[in-house]
C-alpha cells in the first residue's frame, strides 16, 4: 500500500512569500487544557507530509517569520507541527507573506531600468505598481515552492498576503484605532534617510558598518570614491579676542553649514573663560553661541562638539534642550541646499565635503587630519550612507505600549527562549523612541491619512491632517474641525505608505480576520508560540506584541522561541554580492555550475558586484552542488542546537546525511526480507523479547523514544537528530541487524526477531517523521499494517511513539553490559585489522579476574562472534597460561582477550609490512614532537597519546609475529 503524500515530492504554488505559520487546537468546551482529537483526514491538508523544528506540549503556535515576496528562504525554514498532528491535535498552519516595501519597489526599480531603460518617476503611480504586481506574481512565489520541496504541509486555503484586501482593511484599521488614541502622530523629526531611495528606512534596514581607519568606498550616485574614518579639526576663532580660537573634530565636515552652535561641559577648566561667548562660524562667519551641556565628554577629542541638530540625534536632542533652531542643509537626493550659499547648493553632499576642507585650508582654520575609527551607517537597500534629515513624518508613540510589553516579559505572561533575550528586550524597551511608520514609496499601504488644504491646527503653526477608514469619513472628521460643510473643503491624501512591518506586527491577529470578530479569531487567538531568527526579536516581535496587546486586549503569544541564523560555512551571512545564498531546492535536487552562474546573471547585481559573487560561487561549488534530497538537508539544519551561536550551513554535512538516508533505505529493505509476504506484527505491547540481543535493541529503541520526548519539550531538536542518528546507525544498522543475521538464516526462524525488527522499524520511523517525513512516509507505508487497531492513512497522522508506553522495554542494566560486550568487539576488530586477518575466522578466548564477568559474556557469545567476524568464542580460565601461537589483546587490568593466529597469518609476509608501518608511524611521531605546536595543547597531547599507542600495538604484533615464526616448524633450522 503507497500513500499518496510518498507520491508528492514537490508541488508548486504561485503567489507571495510566507510570512507565518498560525498553529492552534481547538479545546474541548469546558475544559481547561484538552485537546480534541482530530480525524486523520481533517489533519493532511494538500497532500505535503509536513515539517516541525521544535515540537512542544502546547500546540498554539506561529512559528514562521516575516518572508519578503523579494527573495529566496536561504534555506532559513522553521516549522513545529508534525508532533502535535502526530498525537492528533487539530493544528492550523496559515501562510501569509509580506510585501517588502522597500526591497521589492528597489528590485523592480531595477529591473525597469535594465530591461526597459525607464525610471519610477518617468511613470505614473499606477503604472509603476501595475509591474509591480506582475513582478510579484512571476517572481514572488519561491518561498512557497521552496516551502513544498521542504516538506511543508500549510493550509493553502487560508494563504494570506499584506497586501490583500483583508490585510489592507485591517492595516487601516489599526491606524485609524491608533490614532483615535492618540497613539499616532504627524511631526517633524530625525528620520534614517536613504538618498539612493528617496525614503526613510527603518533601524533593522541600517547596517552599522565599523571602519578601523581610513575607508574608500565607491557610493552610488557620488561621482569619486569617497573616504571615510578620518577626523577634520577646523578651528572656530572666538568673536572679539583675536587668536583665541575653539578647535573641533568632525568626520562630517559637510555638515558644518549646518552647525547652529558649539558645546563644551559646563566643567571642563579649558573653556571655563569662554562661558557665553560667541565663535565666528568657519565658513560663513556668522556668530554661533558656545553652549555648556554634561553630555558632552570632555576626555574625547578636543572636549568641543559642533552642533547640528538637523543631521544629527544627538545634536537634534541637545539642540532641543538648548533651544537650537536646526538648518537643514542636506536635500532628499543628496545633494546640498540653498542654505548652504550658491557656492555649494546643488552639489553632492560628499563632493561638497571635498570642497569644503579646500575652503577651510585656504582660510587657515583647517587644523588636522587623521584616521579615526568609526561606525558608518548604511542603507542594506542600496548601498548608501545614510543621513539623519527631519522630515514630516507619521509615528507611533510606544513608551505607553512599551512599558506593557517589557512588564510582560518580566511578570512571565510573555516567555523569552532562550532566556538570555530578556535583557535585550528589556533595554530596548527601556529606551525605545517612537516608531516613524511614514515610507516615501509607492508599493505599500498608503497611508488613510489626509491633508486638508489650505486650513491649519489648532496651534495655527502646523498644517490640519484628519485620519478615516474611506476619504468620506475623513471629509467628515474635516468638517467637524474645521467647522466647514465638508463639500467645500478640498482633501489630499499622503502619498506616502506604511513601514512594511507595520502591517506584519498585525499579522497574527489580521490572518485570522481580525478586525472582524471571525469564528478563526475567537478559536485560535491568542496564539501561544512565536518562533522566529534571533535579529527579529525587536523589529518584529516587540512591535507585534505591542499592537497586538493595544489593538486587541491581549497578549498575541505567550511564549517566543528565538533560533540561530542560517550562514555559509565560513560564518558569513548569505548575501546575493557575496555569491553564497544556498536556494534550498538547490540542495535538494543538485545543481549544475553553469546554472548557478546563470542565476546570478538573471539577477539584479551590478557588474562588479557580479563578478565578486560569480568568483566566490565558483570557488565554493567548483563542481557544482550535489543533490542531496529534502531530508537530508531537514534532518542538517535540525542538528544544530538552538543555544549554539549561528549556523554554518555546509553543503558537505548535508551530503553526509543523504549517506544516512541510504543507510535508512537499505535497513528497511533488509527488513522487509526478514519479514517475508506472510508476516503479522504483533501489537508493540505483546512484543517480549526472545534473546538478551532482543532485549537490548527493544532497551535502546526505549531509550531513544524517551531521549527524542526530551529533546521536543526541552526545545533542542539537535538531542532529537542525535538521538535518532545514534539509533538508527549504531544500534540497529551496525550492531542488531548485523546480530540478527544467524538467526533469520535458521529454518524455521524463530517468531521473536521478525516481531522485535518490525517493533524496530516501526517506532523508529515514527520517531523520524517529524524530521525526515519523505523518506519515513515512504519506508513506513511499505511496511506490513498492525491489526486490530484504526490504519492512519499517512505516518504524519500516525501516533508519535510515547516513551512512558515503552518504558516496560528499558534495561539499563543490559544496555550495560552489554557496552562491555561491544569493547570486546571493537578489540577484536583492530586485532584483525593489525593481522590483515581478511577473511579468516579465528577462534576467541576470554580470560577475567572477574568471576562475575564470565556470566556477562555468556548470553552473548554468539553476538559476539557475529560482531567481530570471528569464530567460537569461549573462556579461559583465570590464571591460566597463555595459549600458543594466539595474540593478545588486554582490555583492562580484569580482562584479557586472546585471538587464535597459529595457521592463520604467515609471519614471514606480515613483520616486513608492520616494520614498514611502524617506520612511518615513528616519523610522524618525530615531526610532530620536534614542530611547533600550532594546534592547541589538548589536540596535540591526543595526537601523540594516539601514535604512542598504535606503535605500542605494532610492536606487539611484531613479537607475536616473531614468536610464531619462531615456533614454527623448521624455524629452528633456518
């Protein structure tokens, strides 16, 4: 029998990005903490076995985070379900994809001008968002494809998009109840600001960039090169005491037409004397005050500070307390403003920063250059630096929301995990400033906002903005304002549009048809898990449970699991210019060289940019990349653990998890041989072990069961992927079914080992599903049904095995003993392999201090000899003299283990082959002791621990081989 979901290995949805899964159960009524059982076929949605990273008890879960439609999952995929489905939870797992704002308006953008030579603004509004939605509608569906070959089972039905109406609805919502709170406001502040853009940008898309020194980079739209991390001083004489002068040190020097004024601490002894004197301004003479302020550090520089608050935070604040009018001098493009005189306006800020030091020198105030370490903004969108300009903005004030938000997590309400996070939270909130949600795009929600032309506020200084779901309900808030019919007033809406996580703060509550009060919304909200990257913690997490709490009441989760990013396997972050993204289909089906440097080609990098990734692609996959399968890169990226650092995604260890999938293939196929056509598994509960190996193996699947249990509730799936590795490879492939070989030969087998195998393949693959749920589904529909109980159509609804129902299997005391059993086996092992003992069966002889130990051994004399590919096995007794013409090999100070070579190795051809090992051995000994040691202490005592202890072996074998020759016959006349 094949199920269906082993037929499906891919399938293709277009349409946006996911954003975010929405998991649930539906509770009993009545009850406080049940779960209702769903039918196995309310549970298989779109016939996509699914994937779960990190499976927990409670089932209420959104586990996925923000998927711009812009770009590929870099094979950053999490998903936590198959565990709750495997028990029968009811689970909802809801699609949805964001819009990406700003990246999707820059790659269209892009694409407009190398295929058509055509810019945004040379378009109308409409025309620009029309290519936008057919970008979106060819391009913007690879997350979700990618999503299918992972393994991904979502409620396609349900998919939802930022940028849908629903969405769109519940964003104007949202910004009409925030503003009716006076939670939103329009004001003129510091904003990041993207000159390559033309927008404002949010803090997670301002890449801190530190510079050592001095830095020359080539920025888009500058003309030159241009550098960075150097210090000016320029010198403000004071006003009326000729020579008397205050130096400053900028790496901003064309920001100086904009300094308002020059600040000192109110203590430092140096300019005590020029309290409240006037500075002559380097550049246009004017008269500037000195300021006293106890921010300023008096240790740094000079201890002077020029200030300009209208490109500067810091400034703009110090400005603020002082009561300092700021001059804006750079523009939205870049370039400089009227205010800066015809000698500079129109120029390039950084042009102009040229001229401006040429001019300081000419004047004899420039005072000195020097490297000086720096951090330098820039915009991760275009490449550009970004500048601090007060524009007229929309904000959302989140101290009130933030405090709610930080007190949640340290009540306990709001649960952190790994914990570690709650001191960034709570500094972040501690010092959170309020949120500009104003974007000057065209792709976005515009915002329901309205300018009412030619009528002021209240205050008769700032203009008169009414908020509205629809221009009609503005046009009434207008009215009532200004006292005016509506009809006689004339509207403008802003045309700017909302930060795009704007509307995903609202998704956990806006994907289930908030803010209607939708049968979705009051079944699944609140959700109870969250799992996103770590770097989203703030952006996205933080402003989600602010609105979420603000808009509807509560808390939209109420645990928060933060995991590592995916990197290269050199550490970096995967970057498009760096050319080391890994599209996960890639991986999965193997990808030819040649189409990997096309991808790049059909991108939208510029030609340096292009050569640089195709380099470093080439460099990487000189080969291409190997297909490696979907499990394999599952089952990868599931063996890190959650508390490590990053992870280093490696194409390599993936590949050496398709071995294991081999490995899987051919155990099973194995079994079903054993098994036969006619075979009927028992239920697991009547399965009794027939053999101490029985025992053993039904012991470590037990334990497995239980280490798996752990790992899913203690949220670290790599103990899962260890264990299940362990298991799977050690246990049942290297040493059970190796053991179990005899015995199946034997006519009439006996009837425990095909129940104990079944048991084995069974549970095993169960416990597998979560992670490797292709390859599972497959092997375990091929396996015989159990009787006398429902068949689950599919094992992602069959019942995940339960460790306190296996726990009547466990015998640590065996699994004890027999690890003894098993040194034997590796003993003997390297015994053969020193003698090149092939194909030879030798005949064994235990000798033991012990007593006890010989009844350890006998259960598992025919395992052992199995094991170690050798012949009888018995014992000697204690004291006894060595046999002759047998080598041995001491396990402990209590064991000893003989090995018969008399008539099986020829000494004559055997020593000159040792010799020849141990001269080799001993020269890598030699270089070792008399090199620098370039590893660490630990790495180089093993090492040579190792070496002295294999030429210990070899000498062994050598006088072994030496006395056989010796008592061979003839030996003595030769």
């Amino acid at each position: 029998m094949k199920s269906p979901l082993s037929q499906v290995k891919r399938k293709t949805f277009l349409g946006p990005c996911p954003l975010l899964t929405v998991l649930d159960t539906l509770r009993r009524p009545g009850t406080s903490g049940g779960c209702e059982r769903a039918s196995s076929s309310q549970s298989i949605r779109h016939g996509c076995p699914m994937l779960q990273r990190r499976p927990f008890p409670c089932v209420s879960h959104l586990p996925m985070s923000p998927a711009p439609c812009t770009s590929a999952m870099h094979s950053q995929w999490r998903s936590r379900m198959p565990l709750h489905r495997m028990r029968g939870d009811r689970v909802l797992w809801v699609p949805g994809s964001d819009h990406a704002g700003i990246a999707t308006q820059a790659v269209v953008e892009r694409q407009l001008w190398k295929e058509q030579g055509v810019r945004r603004h040379e378009l109308s509004r409409e025309d620009f968002l029309t290519a936008v939605w057919q970008w979106k509608h060819e391009k913007g569906g690879e997350i979700y494809e990618q999503l299918c070959a992972l393994g991904a089972s979502l409620d396609w039905d349900r998919e939802c998009f930022t940028m849908d109406a629903g969405s769109s609805a519940a964003v104007t919502e949202a910004f009409v109840r925030l503003y009716s709170s006076g939670l939103l406001y329009r004001n003129r502040q510091l904003v990041n600001w993207s000159c390559t853009l033309r927008s404002a940008i949010s803090d997670i898309e301002v890449e801190s960039r530190p510079l050592p020194g001095r830095t020359v980079l080539q920025l888009p739209g500058c003309p030159t090169p241009v550098s960075f991390g150097l210090l000016v001083s320029v010198a403000f004489p004071v006003d009326g005491e000729p020579g008397a002068e205050i130096v400053v040190g900028t790496t901003r020097p064309e920001t100086l037409p904009g300094d308002v004024a020059v600040a000192v601490h109110p203590d430092d002894p140096r300019y005590t004397h020029l309290h409240g004197r006037r500075l002559r301004h380097p550049l246009t003479g004017q008269l500037l005050p000195l300021i006293t302020d106890t921010s300023v550090e008096p240790r740094v520089g000079t201890g002077a500070v020029k200030v300009t608050p209208a490109h500067s935070p810091a400034d703009a604040e110090m400005g603020a307390r002082h009561g300092l009018a700021p001059l804006s001098v750079i523009a939205e493009d870049g370039t400089m403003t009227p205010l800066c005189g015809d000698w500079l306006q129109g120029l390039h800020r950084f042009v102009a920063r040229e001229k401006i030091v040429c001019t300081l020198r000419e004047r004899g105030l420039f005072r000195d250059l020097q490297e000086h370490p720096m951090v330098l903004p820039i915009c991760s969108r275009s490449g550009d630096v970004v500048e601090y300009l007060l524009k007229s903005q929309w904000f959302v004030r989140c101290q009130e929301m933030g405090d709610r938000a930080a007190k949640a997590v340290e009540s306990g309400a709001l649960a952190l995990w790994p914990s570690f996070h709650q001191k960034s939270w709570q500094h972040w909130f501690a010092h959170i400033g309020d949120w500009c949600v104003s974007r000057q795009l065209w792709w976005g929600h515009q915002i329901p906002a309205y300018r009412v032309v030619g009528e002021k506020a209240e205050d008769d200084r700032k203009e008169l903005w009414v908020v509205g779901r629809s221009e009609a309900e503005a046009r009434a808030a207008a009215a009532k304002q200004t006292g005016r019919p509506g009809a006689d007033l004339t509207l403008e809406r802003d045309p700017d549009v909302l930060d795009t996580w704007f509307s995903s703060a609202l998704f956990p509550f806006s994907a289930l048809g908030w803010p209607q009060e939708t049968p979705d919304l009051a079944r699944f909200y609140p959700l109870s898990l969250l799992e996103t990257g770590s770097d989203l913690l703030m952006f996205w997490v933080g402003r989600m449970v602010m609105l979420g709490t603000q808009l509807t009441g509560q808390l939209p989760f109420s645990k928060v699991l933060l995991h590592s990013m995916v990197r290269d396997r050199q550490g970096r972050k995967m970057s498009k210019s760096l050319g080391n993204v890994l599209d996960p289909r890639d991986i999965i089906s193997g990808q030819e060289l040649q189409v990997l440097q096309a991808k790049l080609r059909d991108g939208n990098l510029d030609l340096g940019e292009l050569a640089i990734a195709a380099a470093a692609q080439k460099k990487d996959f000189p080969y291409g990349i190997p297909e490696c399968g979907t499990d394999a890169l599952r089952f990868a990226l599931c063996s890190h653990g959650i508390l490590g650092g990053d992870l280093h995604l490696s194409v390599s260890e993936v590949l050496n998890y398709r071995h294991f999938c081999n490995k899987l293939w051919n155990a099973l196929r194995f079994i079903l041989r054993a098994l036969g056509e006619d075979f009927v598994p028992q239920p697991a509960e009547k399965v009794s072990p027939s053999s101490h190996m029985d025992a053993w193996i039904l012991s470590r699947l037990a334990f497995a069961a239980h280490e798996c249990e752990r790992g899913f509730l203690t949220r670290e799936l790599s103990l899962v992927t260890h264990t299940l590795y362990h298991f799977w490879l050690h246990n049942l492939c290297d040493v059970y079914l190796e053991a179990v070989k005899p015995v199946l030969s034997n006519v009439p087998c006996p009837p425990g080992p095909p129940q104990v195998l079944f048991s084995c393949a069974d549970i095993g693959l169960r416990l597998l599903a979560p992670l490797m749920p292709f390859l599972a589904e497959e092997l375990w529909q091929r396996l015989p049904p159990r009787h006398g109980g429902p068949l689950a159509p599919s094992i992602c609804v069959a019942p995940y095995p339960s460790a306190h129902s296996l726990e009547s299997w466990r015998q640590p005391e065996l699994e004890r003993r027999f690890s003894r059993v098993q040194e034997v086996v590796q003993a003997l092992r390297a015994l053969r392999a020193t003698y090149q003992l092939t194909k030879a069966r030798p005949r064994v002889l235990l000798q033991s201090s012990d007593p006890a130990e010989q009844g350890l051994f006998q259960p598992f004399l025919e395992p052992l000899s199995t094991l170690s590919h050798c012949g009888a096995v018995g014992f000697l007794p204690p004291g006894a003299p060595a046999p002759s013409g047998w080598a041995l090999a001491p396990l402990d100070d209590t064991m000893k283990i003989y090995m018969e070579l008399q008539g099986l190795v020829d000494p004559q051809s055997q020593l000159p082959r040792l010799a020849a090992r141990r001269q080799k051995l001993q020269k890598q000994l030699d270089d070792l002791l008399n090199r620098t040691a370039s590893e660490g202490l630990a790495e180089r005592q093993q090492r040579l621990s190792s070496l002295r202890l294999e030429l210990s072996k070899l000498d062994q074998a050598a006088s072994h081989l030496q006395q056989l020759r010796e008592e061979a016959p003839g030996a003595r006349g030769l």
